[in-house]
C-alpha cells in the first residue's frame, strides 16, 4: 500500500478503490453541500496564534473521557455502512482505534454486528443509536451494547427523517430499485476489482448486522432504505431521553446538537456529554458549520457536561482547532473511513498516527504541553 502524506490523501486512494455508490455515500452531504462545505472551509479558516521561546520538550496530548484514559482527545465516529468499504471493515477500524488508544464507535447500521466487533478487540466500544419506531428493538440494542461490553452510548437525535442526499441517487446507491439498482451496484463493484475481491467477494456476509432481526430475509440495500424511511421515529422530544436513561445506566452522549438552547436542554436532563455536529452536513443543508455553533454552545453548557465536536476534521491540526474554539473531544468521521477504504486497518492505524503527529507539531508551535492547556488563548482573536 502506498503511504498517505496526510489524512486527505486517503480521500483519493478512497476514490480510485471503492465503488462510486460507496464512495459519494462517504463523501457526499444533502442537497447543494452548502453545509458540508462549510465544515472543512470555516474550520480552515481558525487563525491559530503562533509562539515563540517556550518550553515544549514535553508534549502530553493524553486525556480522559467518560472515565477512559485516551492517547488524544479523538475517536471514531459512527458511519454507517462503514464495514462495506473494506473486509469486515469496522473491525479492522475497532483493531486500528485500539492499537493507537482510542475509543470507536460503533453505528447501529453498520456492517458488522456488535458481536462480531467487540469480540475483536479487548477495549471496550463505543454504540450509537438513532431513535426507532420499535422501543422494544432499541432495548434489545442496549441490552446488546451493555452485554458486549460497550461502556458509552452515543444516542443521535439529529435525524428524525433521513435528510435528502442526491449523490447517493445519482450513484445507484438510492432510488434505483430492484434488479436494475442491483445490476448498477455490482457493475461498479466488477469495475473496481480490488474491491470486488477484497469485499465484494470475501467479505461477506452482506448485511447490516445490526438490523438483521428486523430487516429478516430483506437485507438489500433497497431494504435497509426503505427500513430507515419508515422506521426513524419522526415523534421523537426530549422525553425519550427517559426511556433511554431506564435502559443506559453507562455515560450518555447526545449527538447532533447545534442549538444553544438545545445544549442547554441537554446539560439539564443530566446528559453525560453532547457532539456538536451537524451530521457532517448529511441532513439539513444550510444550517451553521460546527465551527460556528462550537464556541458559544461550550461557553453555556462546558461545565455541566463534556462537550464534544465533529464536522470537516481531517488534520491533527484540525483537531487543535476544535480543542481551541471548547471542544474537549474531537470524532473524526470521513477521516478515518477515507482510509480505510483507501488502505484498510493499516490505513486507519496510520490515518491516526498522521494526526497525532500533526497535533504535537501544532501544540509545539502554539506553545501548548498539555491537552488541557489548549484554550481560546490559541487563537488568533
């Protein structure tokens, strides 16, 4: 495999390996990708504050969330379909957070079941769950996550109704139904031999593991769409939070807030941590970058819950910025599933030491040692 200058490049070799279905469902958001846009351009726009003369001999980017000790403030976040982009990918991703120490976090829609991830690696998962229709169903996934060791849930309230992506239209990945979406699929697929061999063929079973007890023999993709459409629960309130908190006695981290209101509303229903994340600009189009909502929402809510963030990270120096604007964790998405489409567990482990050597060099120059150090007295005002 060859070696990735930087995270992005992986972006590319993602690009020229996988299926084009698979890859615009990574890279593509909602509608024009207005937002989606803005993630990468306003978090490259923070002025870091270069210093000179002090004492960086000793870097520490250790910290701790939710009671695990972490290498960096970073772990993977839930993507879904991840596991299709390389052999039982999310278990080589879970095998890569691992080797570099930090935490994974598994999708409810992902490839590879809860059981099959958590018997690969001895750290304990991350689980994400999104609000369904069947309460019952979301029990069984907690009880699941709890039994499988899982020690944080990631609930996301963020996608009440799937937002309108058009690149998974254009692809085959959406909207072309039956044989002839089926035919597209493996046309790309056979057009892509690595690929088709690697995953296509070797890497089965194909299915969201997840959701076979409900998705049955109906394991196409076609399925799992319209299993999405008719089953995210659209009536979800602040409400279901205690439905929740009855089934999760571990750390629970709201996902998808934007609002400072809406942090705040989280913060008083004793959430343990919160993502500001706008889905990575996957479901409403238009609304602010997290960049833009990051700061004012850390400032109201930072000392009552952890604030995490997302949304156009693809650096260590990136994930500075983050930490500078009150984040106190960074989920890197898009990143770590670039690479490992582009060069598998390997390439995931190496994604995470480009930004772990990235943050030192940028913690240096600012004139930071520690992870706690890393304030708005980073930035440029």
């Amino acid at each position: 495999m060859r070696k990735a200058a930087s995270a992005l490049d992986y972006r590319e070799l993602a690009r020229r390996r996988l299926p084009p279905f698979l890859f615009e469902y990574i890279d593509g958001g909602s509608y024009a990708e207005v937002t989606l846009k803005r993630n990468v351009t306003d978090l490259e726009a923070v002025a870091l504050r270069q210093r000179i003369l002090t004492d960086v001999s000793r870097l520490d980017l250790s910290t701790e969330l939710f009671g695990q000790k972490l290498s960096m403030p970073v772990a993977l976040a839930p993507v879904g379909l991840a596991g299709m982009n390389a052999r039982r990918g999310e278990v080589q991703a879970a095998r890569a957070a691992e080797a570099a120490g930090v935490p994974f976090c598994l999708s409810t829609v992902s490839a590879c079941p809860l059981s099959e991830v958590s018997c690969a690696v001895q750290a304990p998962l991350w689980f994400q769950l999104y609000m369904i229709r069947d309460r019952g169903f979301m029990r069984d996934l907690m009880e699941q996550a709890r039994a499988s060791g899982c020690s944080t849930l990631v609930f996301t309230v963020d996608m009440p109704v799937p937002g309108s992506r058009y690149r998974d239209y254009h692809s085959g990945l959406a909207g072309a139904s039956g044989m002839i979406g089926g035919l597209r699929r493996m046309w790309q697929g056979m057009t892509h031999p690595r690929w088709a061999w690697d995953v296509g063929i070797h890497g089965r079973p194909h299915q969201l593991g997840n959701v076979v007890p409900v998705l049955g023999k109906n394991t196409g993709l076609e399925d799992f769409f319209a299993w999405m459409r008719n089953n995210f629960d659209p009536t979800v309130s602040w409400r279901d939070i205690d439905f929740i908190r009855e089934s999760w006695d571990g750390p629970l981290i709201i996902k998808g807030i934007l609002d400072v209101e809406d942090a705040r509303a989280a913060a008083d229903l004793s959430a343990d941590g919160i993502v500001v994340s706008n889905h990575g600009g996957r479901q409403l189009d238009g609304v602010p970058s997290t960049t833009r909502a990051l700061p004012v929402i850390a400032r109201a809510v930072g000392d009552r819950l952890t604030v995490l963030a997302d949304g156009g990270v693809r650096s260590g120096l990136d994930v500075v910025r983050m930490l500078a604007l009150g984040a106190q964790g960074v989920l890197l998405g898009r990143a770590w599933v670039y690479a490992l489409g582009g060069g598998g567990e390997a390439g995931v482990r190496h994604m995470l030491q480009l930004v772990e050597a990235e943050m030192r060099v940028a913690m240096a120059l600012t004139g930071k040692s520690r992870i706690a150090d890393i304030d708005s007295s980073v930035l440029v005002d």
